[in-house]
C-alpha cells in the first residue's frame, strides 16, 4: 500500500528507465515544463503578457525557452555529477543517461508545478498578500522537495551505482532544482517581463 503510494507521488521507477526516443515527444515535455513553470509563476505576478499580439508571441517564445533551457541547465550537471558519485561503467552512454535525467526532471517540473500552481491559485484568493507570498515562498521549497524526490528516484535509476549515496544524490537534486526553477528561471522571467511589457 505504502510502496504504491510512493510509486504514485514519485513515478515508478520504471518511467524513468524507457529511454526518450523521439525528438517530437521531447520537445512535447519541454513546452509542458516551460508552459507550468509560466502559469506558475504568472499566478503570483499577473498574466499582464496578454496585452498585445507582440506580448503573446514573446510569452510563447519564453514558454520555450523555459523548457529548454531548463532542462538542459539542470539535466546536464546533474547526470555528470550522478556519474562522478557513483562512479558510473560505461555500461551505457552518458548521452543516454542525461536524455533520461531530463526526462525525468521534465516529468517532475510538470507534475510538480501543476500541483504547485493549484495550490499557490488557492492561497493568492483566499489570504491576503503577505500570508499568501510567504505561503508562496514555502510552497516553492516544498515542491523543490517533492521533485527532487522525483528526480532522485530517477537517477537511481538510471545510475544505479548513486543508491549508496542517497542524501549526497537527495540534495543535490533538490538544491539545484529550486536554484534552477525558483531563483534563475525567476529572474529570467522577470527580466524578460520587463522587456515585454
């Protein structure tokens, strides 16, 4: 019961294990990611990026851009390190095993963001400001969490030699994904807000 739970909240591990063979399905994932990372954000700033047709097409460059750039930010250094940290063979390419790390970060920025998003839509219209952005803040570590849990097990894996090192790996993943989606990303879409609105 327990076990399937966690399969629930985590994926089963073998989600993560099937390799990304199309380009299509990709870039699918990348937009989804980029498309929750913007409402995500948009709830607590506002979805003034609606204003004109040169906003529209601008946001849908972002949605993109968050996806992939993201994904590759995070996905790259995360498999390397996974592979310094466990001292990975050469049973598979590391090409390979970065595409399953992100996808796997993908599934998590989705899963996670959709959740995330729901929850923050909630907190925004029923608090008031303050209590609603450090609702907000909290909200954000605590989906860090849960994705990096996600990302964890899907390292685990895909390198099978970082099982032993479970909080270095555990950490890692979380660290760096709320570095990547909460601080960098932030700041990214801020700029860019700027520019376009």
């Amino acid at each position: 019961m327990i076990n399937k739970l966690i399969d629930y909240i985590l994926l089963e591990a073998d989600v993560y294990k099937r390799p990304l063979r199309k380009r299509s399905l990709l870039l699918l994932l990348c937009t989804g990611a980029g498309l929750v990372i913007m409402l995500d954000y948009s709830i607590q700033h506002g979805f003034g990026f609606f204003n004109n047709v040169y906003s529209i097409i601008m946001t849908i460059v972002l949605v993109f851009f968050c996806g992939v750039f993201s994904m590759v930010v995070y996905s790259w250094p995360t498999a390397d390190l996974s592979a310094s940290i466990g001292k990975a063979s050469g049973k598979m390419n590391i090409t390979v095993k970065r595409m399953k790390v992100a996808k796997g970060f993908l599934f998590a920025v989705i899963y996670t963001g959709a959740v995330s998003a729901l929850l923050r839509t909630f907190f925004i219209s029923t608090m008031d400001y303050n209590t609603a952005r450090l609702a907000s803040v909290i909200l954000s570590i605590l989906a860090s969490v849960w994705a990096g849990a996600m990302i964890t097990r899907c390292i685990f894996s895909v390198f099978e030699e970082t099982a032993k090192k479970k909080l270095i790996v555990y950490l890692l993943a979380s660290v760096w994904y709320y570095i990547i989606i909460a601080q960098i990303l932030g700041f990214i879409i801020r700029s860019a807000y700027s520019i376009i609105l």
